[in-house]
C-alpha cells in the first residue's frame, strides 16, 4: 500500500520525530510507514487523517485489484 503520510507531514512543516510525537509512537514508525515497509494498524491509519484532515484513502493509496 504506498502512502502520501511524507508529503502531508512535509507540508505541515514537521519532522518525523514531530509527527510520531503528535501522534504518540515513535519516530521509527513513522519512517517505516513512510518508506513503505509497514502498513499502520486502523486505528494509527485514522489518526494520521483526523490529525491531517484528510480521509483515510487520501492519505494510503490501495492499488490491490480483485482477481477476475
């Protein structure tokens, strides 16, 4: 599931340490969500776009297509 979580934080001017702390995890999650290599739980993905105004599918990007 690829993600637009850098470009948000980017544009609100914070760091990953910022945003973890906003957000109360840490810093490393923050960057493996961010390069992709962890999908969050709903509960953070919900977090993440309540704190950024946006809906979850704003935020994470699902390319999954069913299989015919």
């Amino acid at each position: 599931m690829k993600n637009r979580l850098k470009e948000f934080r980017e544009t609100h001017g914070w760091s990953q340490g910022e945003l973890a702390r906003r957000l109360g995890v840490s810093r490393q999650t923050i960057n493996a969500v961010e390069t992709d290599k962890y999908d969050p739980s709903l509960p953070l993905a919900l977090r993440m776009s309540k704190l950024f105004g946006v809906s979850v599918p704003e935020l994470f990007i699902d390319d999954w297509e069913p299989q015919p």
